[in-house]
C-alpha cells in the first residue's frame, strides 16, 4: 500500500485517543466515518475504556487484530502513540495534538525528535497539529472538522491542501451550500514530514483530482512544492493559492499561528507565478475560481486580459467592471445592457455575440431574475457551449442559480470583487517556467569585482591611502570612505577636480584608505539586487533608484535566474521606469543595458553552493547608452 | 400632503400604463401592492382596457374618482401623462419610463422640457428611468423591481437610495436571507427633479431610518447632498456610500449608464469624507456595515485605529487581520486563538477581556461552530453588553448565525475582506468639517500677482525684453520664455549669472519678452493645487512635485477652503513627502509654510463667484524655512 492509498484510501484506521463522549473533539473522527459511510474498519484506541461509542476499544494500536494503514493520533502522548505505530507497522499517521512547532523553541525541538523516530519506525507523519484527512468521494473522513456534522458532503473534482485546519472546512461548508464539490481535503498542520509539496505530488497523479487549492500561512517546502506544482501543470491540473501574510500585521499573526516565517509576499508572488501557480488576492476566490481554471491552460498574455460583459443589471455589470480596471483587465466593448428588457432570446443572442466577439473571456451578470427566473438568463448561461471562459455574478440571493452554474461548470461568483480577482488571477496565470541550467563560478570575488565577473559594469574605481591618494583613475573622481553605509550621506565626496582639490578634501573623511571612483552622470538611479530568500530561495529584484522609490516601494520581483527578455517584462512593470520609457519625452535611457544587468545579477543563483545571502547595486546608474555600477554590497552566507 | 407622505405613505396611486399581462414588467407594480399589502387605493391607468389584473382601470389620471398622492408613469408617453397629473393635482410622479438623459444629448433635452412642465404643472418627479419607490413597514412597494416577487419583505432601520434600481434590489435581496432589514428604497433613477440629496433630506428626518445607504455612480447634487448630510449627522444617522468609479474603466462603465459624470474618485473621496459619509470599498461591505454605525458617532481618531481579536479559528481571524494591515489598522494585542478549546464560558470570558482591552474595537470570529453550534461562540457575541464595537466574521456557510448577530444588532461579515473594509471605513469615519466662511477678494489678479496676494512667497520675478533684457532681479536667474509650457522642457534656461551672459542666452529663446526670475534651491519640489471640479465643487490639491510623484499619483485632495492644521493632516499622508519628513536622516523641510501655503491657495474657494477653475502651483519649492513658488497657471471661468 503506498503513501496515497494509506492517507487516502485506508482499509482500516486506528483512532489513538478516541473518546467515549460524544460530545469531545476526539470523539468525532469515529462519529464522523461512520456518518460519512466509510467502508473500511474503524478501531479505537482508549486504554481505559472496552467500548467506545458503541464499538469495541482497544488498549494500544499493538493490540489491534489486523494491520492499520493509518492512525489518527489525538492523545496528548503523541511519541509513545508513534512508537507504537511503528511496532504494529502503520504507514501512516496523522496528528491532531498540537505542542509541537507550534508552540515555540522547546515544541520545535519536540518535533524534530519525534520526525526522527519516524524515520527510524518507518511511519509517515501528517502533522502534529493536523485536522486529519477527507475524501469526499471516497468516502473517508479522518478528520476532528465539525464541518463534518453536516449531512452530506458534496463530491466533486477539486481538492484542497490547508496549513488552516479549520479553514479546509470554511471551504468545504461554503461550497456545499451551492453546489460546489470536493475530492480530496487535507490539513497539513505543522508538516513535520508530509508538506504541502509532497501532497500536490500525490494530488498531481490522483485520478480523482482536476484542480487542486492551496490554503497557506508559509511555504515550507518551496523545492518540492515548485516541483510539485510543475508536475500539476505537466497533468493539466491548475493549482490556486491564497496565502496569508500580504501586510506585515498579517504576516505576524501567520506566523504567531503556525510558527514558521510567512515570508516577504513579493517574493512569494515570484514563487507563485515562476511555477505556475494562480495566486487570489480574496478568501471566497479560492473556492469560487476553479471552473474557470479546469481544463484550461494559461493563457500568458503579454498584453492585458480582454472581457466583454452582458448583463441584465447596469449596475451590477459596472461593480465587477470598475474592479477590473483597477486591475488592469480592460473590456473589448461597451457591455452589453439588457436591464429589464432581457429575455431568455435576447440574453442568449447578446451572450453568443460576446461569445464571438474579440475578448478572452466572458462576464454574464444577471440581476433579480437570477433569484426568481433563472429560464431568463442563467439558462442561456449554463447552456452555453463555448471554449472560451464565461464567467458569472449574480446580483441578488440566487442560491439556486449558483447551484446550477456550479452544475454546469460555470464560475460564478457571489461578490463583484471576488469576480473580478478571478478575472485578473486568471489573466495573470502563466506556465511555469523553464529552469535555467548551469553552474556560475564566481571564484572568490567580492564587491565590484563579483560584478565585474558578472558582467555588469563598474564605474572605475580604484583604492587611494593617505597621504597622499595617489590613483590612476581619471578626473573628476567622486571619494568615498571605503566603511561608510550606503545610505548614509556623509563620507561621500563628489566632483573632486584634481588631485590637489583630493588631498585638501580627503582629509576631512578621516580615513586612511579611500575610494575613488569616476565621476558618472545617467538619466536615471535604479536599484538591482540579488537575495536568497529565506522562504522562497534565490529572487532578483530591478525597482527606481532613491529615496522616493524607497517610499513607493515601486520594485519588480522574479525568482532567479532570470532571462534578458525577462529582465525586460520586470523593467516594463516598474512604474518609476516611466522616466527612461519616454513619459513626457524625457530622454530614453538604456533598457536593454539595465536587462543585462538584471538578468547578470540573476545568475547568482547559479553560484556553485549559494555562497551569496545578497547583492545589491545601488546605484546602477541607467545612461543613454550602457549602466554603471556606482555602489554595491554583497553579503555571503556564513559572514558575520 | 408633504413630500414625503406623498413619496412614501401615499393613500391613493395611480399606474398609468399598468398591463393586463401579468407576465410583462409593467404589471409587476399592481401585482407587488396587492402581494405585499398595501393599505391606500391603487388605480390601473390603461385607456384600452376595462379592468387590469381583475381591478377596474381608467383611461386617463384626469378620470380617477379620489386624489392621487402618487403616479408611476409606465408608459413611453411621459409627457401626455405629466400633463394628466399635473392636472389631476397629482402631488408626486415617479417614472419608470427611461430615453431621457440615460440615452444621450436628445435625451436630455427631452428630459429639461419635462422637468420645466413638471414645475409648471407642480408635480413633483422621482426619475425618469426610476424603479420606483419601496417603503417596508409601510408597505408601499410601489416598484418594477422583481425582488418584490420574495415572499416578505424583512423591516428594518436602514434606508436606502439608489442610482441604480436593480442594485436596490440586490441589496434587498442579499439582506433578506440573512435577517437584515430595511424601511425605505429609493431607485432616483435620472434624478431630474428629486435626487438624491434632497431624498437624503427626507431620510434625515424620517423617524423609520437610522441609517442611509446609498449606490452612486455619480453625484449630481454634491451641494445639496453635502448639507442633507450635516443634517443627518445631527439627527444621529450615519451615511455609508458605495460608488463606482474608482477605476478608469468603472468610471466609463458609470457614465455609459447614467450619462453623467462619475468625477475624479479621489475628488469623490474628499467630498464624502468632508461631509461625514462613510465610504465603503466592497458592495457587500455597504449591506453588512449599518450595525456597525447605528446609533453611533465618529471615532475621528488622529492615530490608526487598534482592535483586538478573539476566535475560534486562527487562520480565519488571520484573514481578517492581514486585511486590516494592508488598511492601515493595528491590533492592540495578539489574537486570542481558542481553535479546538473554545466553549461558551471560554469564548465569553476571552470576548470580555478583548473588550475591557485598550482597543476601539473587538474582531470576534468563529469557525466551524457558527454552523452547527451557536451555543459555543455566537451566543456570548450576540449577548454581549457593550458600547465597544463587535464585529463578527463567521467562517463557514453560516446562515442561522448570520441571522442571530442581525437580530441582534451586531455587525456580521460574510468575508473578511468586507470586515476589514467595515473596519477601515469605521476608523477613517470624520464628523462633517465646519465649512469656512467669509469671501475673498482676488481682485482681477492673475499669475504670480493673484498667489502673492493669497501669501504664498514667489520667487523674485519681472518681464524684461529684447534687445538688452534689463531686469532688477538679483541674479543667478532662471529666465523662461512666457508662453513655455510648464511640462515642456525647452524654453527655460537656469543658472543665468550675469548681465552678459543672459544676453548671450537669451537670444537662442527667440523671444521678445521673457520671464526673469531668481535662482532658488530647495529640499523638495513640491505641487500644490486648486480644482473647481465639475461634480463636487472647489478641492485643493498637495502632492510630491517631480515626474516620479506624478507617475505614482502620489498626492492627497480635500474639499476646499482646508485651515492651516488640515493642511498638515493632508501633508502628513503624502508618501513622497518622507523625504522631508526626516526620513533616512534627511534635512527636513518646512512643512508648516507648506502647510499656509496649501490652506491659502485652497482659500480660491471662497473667491466672489469662483472665477477660478483651476490653478496649480508646480513646482512649490520647500526649503529648510519656507516655500517658495517657482512656476504657476491659474485658468479662470469663461476664458477661451
């Protein structure tokens, strides 16, 4: 039995810690198989009790008659549950006790040791801290989630991976009340050993499987998950993430609640888009995009997404239409307006003229008839037969015209914003990204001369001592002293004439070696770096130069290496850049010099080992023709 | 018979142009009073039938046996039928009928000569293009809209207006099935007579209405609507709008529906805060807000607002949280996470300490239990005693719970998008600002005359002309060409030292006349401006001058005249302006010169007859002590 077939097709599970009340958290994983109708063999585990809910209880799982292919564990004894699991050669075991990371220094260092006697025993982990497993169509429901008191589970083809427990059931319960269905449901919990990259492997070749969402609070496993998600798309299987921590006080409450870094979310972006995965910036997207993703392939536009809109209900089309702007997706026509003349005709005609039209996808809104007349113009919406990707928004209270967009596999959408972030998140979908190959040796370069190595250009440059500061770079020379910050405004000598006006003048920096380097003039200041992402691993980043930029945070972020065509797409999104783009007819600056640059930068990435943590040029100076480097850091791993 | 009896507790209507089909639109009015049991007389208009709908109709108004309060015209023969109203004695009409200003400039003119009949005649309008009126514990459901077909209606405090008639309904709709409730409903339509300030004026003394929520794409009546505001403000009812437009695209959407204007959104944010509406930025946000408002009065904090947080589900309140950190609110302390340990008493007790806590506000979520359980979580919020703000984010399908908190007067969001809207919206809450008064005196200056009689400083200037250019102006002087337009780079010339060597230059300006003004450096360049604009009136305008600032549309607007102190709460949100904040170390500007020179440009406003439409000063230098203007346009009213 594999890894799959024991998390998700058991024969028989074991309960450690299954309460005989009833009314326990730990009493309903039991309660729960036997509503849902799982076919397998359910056994509690309670050394104190003989009998536990009407079924037979045993002591230990190395009682039990036959062999477990996964445990439940909801014992505060998490360790001596797990050797016993090893003994009676369970495969796999899920944790629901928490204690573990997420609860601080001491609760790390508890799981770690418990990960390991795991190996040694030869169990898979999910969790500690797991709400367990669900497999909707197969009947399985391992899982303490009190969605689970509801009837009946709505099957369908999309599954879902959670570091929220309690949020892997918000979607199932939010789903079910309109039609929209679930395959497999896993919460991942602190991911001790199976992550959420291993389980979108699994999901990839899951039969049962046609879209797959992520709930995250971390990444912490971005290797496997990239791979994994690759592996996804190979299969013609689109993954949808909304993660958690967009603003720093969000960032800190993920991390208060799964004790792992959230991460910085450009960053994160970068992650998402370089291996394919959609990225929703609301909650109900998640559970609402997957019709418009199934099936379908990115379109990777390189021009913004084109909507053309129908609608029974002027304004109704305008909320989703006035969130797309602010988006970026434009509209190929005027929308089209049936308010209080559409019939179920006259909306199908207009819906197949959108259909026809030059646009890559479709928004059907519908007003009051959605909640009392779905013939008027839903039906002609679920009964299109179209390849191009219609999406829905339904004004009023129209649970039953949901259900029947669910049905026929139609997005639709409660909210006009949540519309409208599909639109884009689709819009924004790209295949991922072909790795590049290649090892880079930087020998044991530092400081300008890494860059030089690179191949960016450096503003000559040269070291001078007191007292004299002979050199032989070529005036005017700016002199800088050699430990001063970056960002610090003093030890910066700019416009030395000669020699003489040095020496008068270097004395003030009150340093025996200084820097000198060439005077340079550019149209514009930007800002290239390099960083080894703790969370997400090796990112380059292209953004303005100065303060302002700063303010603005107006920066570009890809994973690296990146090409030069794509250092190019980076530069194109910075808005500051207007500056050397011709905005107002300033002077162009050199782009596909700064590419260059970038995309050099880049490839510290491919350093044997990673030795760089972070590069930073700032300035790179942008002139008419060519960049120079006039400032840089580089920070290697393991340096004080 | 006053208005508002006659719009909103009519004894006897009139339906001119109700159809015998029952199918068709215009039978849905008869059809809704008689559903929803309206106690006045209703009489069918319909001059080819005996009897609609089983009633006895009449040909003409001018027939009716009793005085009608109210008509609804359904017919496209408005005018005939005004004419019959008017002399009839009818008090007020409502139109459904559009093809007036919602159809281009024939439209509107039809639309003026209506209106001229109409006040003429002395008939009050609501619309052309209006879907009516609904007035729930009166039960006038006098509407065209099909929400009506619902079963009941659910009564409630909360009014509101409408720009767009189905979007009424929607809020209607999504209210009912979840227990909110309403009094009235007004679809303005057209607004060419009545609109929405002056049903805002009625709102306002209206005992039924607590709170007024209205759906905008433009605002017709910004004057009117502005002290129909300060009134409901002093009658204790907050305002909450939700308009379209934010985008460029959603702006056009709005204008191709309405045919008019839907205003600069920034323009439209100054405007709603000066006059004390709330702003929402989600739809959903303007149903789920009035909980939160009534009955209560703005915070106008001067710091970021703080709430505290408890839930049953961490990863659910965490979306909340990151939410409000991307709108700049802080949680005064961590979020107290009960997941899988929360009962009553636990909840109960954690709500009060969350309350008795140093914050402005709670956030209470609740997971799974909020489905199957409102015992556990739901309960202790809707029993809670407090004058704090609750707010409620129920994670799951919820509906039972939803209706709970409704009833119980506490806020309840269906996403946590629309909490943390809800809660950013509550914090940036301002009492209506004291209006300025006083009339300024601008003479008939023009230029750099007209912003030195303001008191703004202007850099030493004169006119001197060819051939020699004799000037009084100390140099170094920067010299322009007088017609050179501001953006346009050529033209200028800077850094002139001498006599002699602006004769040199000069020449190459081919200019007869030019501007001679003295050099002056500063800390930052800085915009300042002045709009009458054409949907909300007089605003002033301070932002980052320079190319970047103006690609980042980085600057702040408020409605004009602002005193010395707001200017500095304006200067204080500019990102650009960290720059001469003190950020990074940086000398800082004086930001109080800046701060008389914004509230003195602002003071345009109170010019005799707002001759100036629009004057800009840019760039406004800042120095280390005082500002100073280098370049300005003033364009006034009725030039070519």
């Amino acid at each position: 039995m594999n890894l799959a077939q024991a998390l998700f097709s058991p024969k028989a599970v074991a309960l450690i810690g299954a309460s005989g009340d009833a009314a326990k958290n730990t009493a309903r994983p039991q309660r729960y198989l036997k509503k849902h109708g799982y076919a397998g063999k359910v056994f509690p585990v309670n050394p104190v009790r003989k009998e536990v809910l009407g079924e037979k209880a045993w002591p230990r799982v190395t009682d039990l008659p036959e062999k477990i292919d996964h445990a439940y564990i909801l014992i505060e004894d998490v360790e001596q549950a797990l050797e016993d699991c090893g003994k009676a050669g369970v495969a796999v075991a899920s944790i629901f006790s928490g204690g573990f990371a997420d609860v601080g220094a001491e609760g790390v260092k508890r799981q770690a040791r418990l990960l390991e006697r795991a190996r040694v025993l030869g169990v898979r982990l999910l969790g500690p801290n797991s709400m367990g497993v669900i497999d909707v169509p197969g009947k399985l429901t391992l899982s303490v989630n009190a969605v689970l008191e509801m009837p009946a589970l709505p099957a369908g083809s999309t599954s879902i991976v959670s570091q929220s427990g309690t949020m892997l059931g918000t979607l199932l319960s939010r789903g079910a009340a309109r039609g929209l269905g679930f395959a497999k449901l896993i919460s991942v919990g602190n991911e001790a050993d199976i992550g959420v990259g291993e389980l979108v492997e699994l999901l990839a070749v899951d039969a049962a499987t046609r879209v797959i969402l992520l709930f995250l609070e971390t990444v912490r496993d971005p290797a496997r998950l990239a791979a994994a998600a690759r592996a996804a798309h190979a299969a013609g299987k689109p993954i949808v993430a909304y993660k958690l921590g967009r603003s720093a006080l969000g960032e800190a409450a993920a991390r208060s609640h799964t004790g792992a870094l959230a991460g910085s979310d450009a960053a994160l972006d970068a992650f998402f888009q370089d291996c394919g995965i959609v990225r929703v910036d609301m909650l109900e997207t998640l559970l609402e995009i997957p019709p418009l993703l199934i099936g379908r392939k990115p379109m990777s536009l390189k021009r913004p997404g084109r909507v053309s809109a129908v609608t029974t209900t002027g304004g109704g089309a305008a909320t989703v239409v006035d969130r797309l702007g602010l988006r970026g997706v434009e509209l190929s026509a005027p929308i089209m307006d049936l308010t209080m003349a559409g019939s179920n005709a006259t909306y199908a005609a207009a819906l197949e003229k959108c259909l026809q039209s030059d646009c890559d996808a479709v928004l059907a809104a519908v007003g009051s008839s959605a909640q009392f007349h779905p013939e008027v113009a839903v039906e002609p919406i679920v009964n299109a037969q179209a390849e191009k990707p219609i999406v829905t928004f339904f004004t009023p209270q129209a649970d039953r015209s949901l259900a029947l967009a669910a049905a026929a596999g139609i997005a639709a959408f409660r909210t006009p914003e949540a519309c409208a972030d599909a639109l884009a998140a689709f819009f924004a979908w790209r295949a991922p990204r072909r790795q590049e190959e290649g090892e880079l040796d930087i020998g044991g370069l530092q400081g300008f001369d890494l860059f030089t190595r690179l191949g960016v250009p450096v503003a000559d440059w040269a070291i001078a001592e007191a007292p004299d500061y002979r050199h032989s770079i070529s005036y005017p020379v700016a002199v800088k002293r050699l430990e001063a910050h970056k960002t610090d405004r003093g030890g910066v000598l700019l416009g030395i004439q000669d020699q003489q006006d040095l020496q008068k003048k270097a004395a003030t920096l009150d340093a025996k070696r200084v820097l000198v380097q060439r005077m340079e003039s550019g149209l514009a200041e930007t800002l290239v770096g390099y960083r080894d992402d703790p969370v997400v691993g090796p990112i380059v980043v292209v953004g303005a130069g100065g303060v302002l930029a700063e303010v603005y945070r107006d920066a570009e972020v890809r994973m690296a290496p990146v090409s030069e065509g794509e250092a190019e797409e980076m530069i194109a999104r910075v808005k500051g850049f207007a500056a050397i783009r011709g905005y107002r007819n300033l002077p162009r600056g050199d782009v596909a010099a700064l590419a260059k640059a970038v995309a050099a930068v880049s490839r510290l990435a491919l350093a044997k080992g990673r030795p760089v943590l972070e590069a930073e040029i700032n300035p790179l100076l942008v002139k008419a023709s060519g960049v120079v480097a006039l400032d840089a850091l580089v920070a290697f791993r393991g340096a004080a």
